[in-house]
C-alpha cells in the first residue's frame, strides 16, 4: 500500500484552528455533546495518541479510550494543537510507521489501517470545526477516498453499525464530502442553530 501522507490534512486542521475566535469556542459543532472547544481539545488529545501510535511508543496516550475522559482544552492550545499536528504528521513520515501492529485509543490494530484512521479523524473533526465555525473546507479526492473506504460499513453490517455510529443515508449521487461525512454519522446539511 502507498503510504498516506498526514501533512495537508493536519495543516488545514491548524489553519481551521487559528481562524476561530475565542467567543466561538463554546459554539455547537455536529459533533452531539461537543462544543468547538471540545473538538479541539480532542484534536489535540489525538494528534498525540496517533502520533505515538506511529511511533510504536505504547503507553497511556495510546490505552486511553477517547471517550473514557472528556477532553479539555489547554491554555496554550493555539501553539500546542499546530505542534501537536505537525509532529502527527511527521511521525506519519516516518520509516516503519506503517509497517507491524500499532495501538491508540485502547484500540490495536495494522499500522496501515491506523494510520487511515488518523488520517479520517482529520478530515471528520476538520469538517466540524468548519461547520461550526462558518469556514470554507476543501478536501482532496485522495483524502475522502480513504475515508469512504474506512467509513463504508461491511456488506453483511446494517446500518447502525457504522465507524462511529449510525450511519445517516446520504444520496449516492451527492459530493463525496457529503456521503463521507454521512458515512461518519454526522449530517451533511448540519449547520448552527441561529439565535
């Protein structure tokens, strides 16, 4: 398999971040539970799982389930979440990454399918922060493709079994954004609720 690179994934994840005003963080987002300061804290939470994931460094930030602690966000998460990011993706970079079983989120799992993983939180939770905050999002044909291909749910499983949860039915013949984003159980036409 050609090796995934994370590195346009997570710089649009940090050019998202740095575009959102601090009286917008406890904005909804699609994300049911999460406010804008909780995706990002979440970013930030797995850039450093999938990040040591990559590494093959086993410890607390790859056992952790991510819902087992709801995720705050730092003080410091303007320059930590981009640091965070980057070394998410250079770690992507790096020979062996890929390659053997890895961990994150409690979960194990091949290295090459853990690094789509990673890869699809970028484009998921990226996609939330945009919609939430009211900014352009483009993603690549190559990117979505991973996606879909992670998120499809096997032939044999129903609906309610999607990667994270029911699926929402999105026409087939509408963007791959959209199916992908249905696919992740969030809904393409999601938008803020107006005051």
């Amino acid at each position: 398999m050609e090796h995934i690179d994370l590195g346009t994934a997570a710089e649009r994840v940090a050019r998202l971040a740095e575009g959102i005003d601090d009286e917008r963080l406890g904005d909804p987002t699609p994300c049911p539970e999460y406010a804008v300061r909780d995706v990002l804290a979440h970013l930030a939470g797995l850039s450093v799982s999938f990040r040591d994931a990559a590494r093959k460094d086993f410890g607390p930030t790859t056992s952790t389930p991510p819902g087992s602690v709801r995720p705050v966000l730092a003080d410091d998460w303007r320059t930590g979440l981009p640091e965070a990011l980057d070394a998410l993706a250079a770690a992507w970079r790096e020979p062996g990454a890929w390659e053997g079983d890895t961990q994150a989120g409690g979960i194990e799992m091949p290295a090459s399918v853990m690094g789509m993983v990673a890869l699809n939180e970028l484009v998921i939770h990226g996609w939330d922060l945009a919609r939430a905050t009211g900014q352009a999002y483009e993603v690549s044909k190559e990117e979505l493709a991973v996606s879909e291909a992670l998120l499809t749910p096997e032939e044999d499983a129903s609906a309610e079994e999607g990667f994270f949860g029911p699926v929402v039915l999105v026409p087939h013949d509408a963007p791959l954004l959209d199916r992908v984003v249905g696919l992740s159980g969030r809904r393409p036409d999601w938008r803020p609720p107006t005051s």
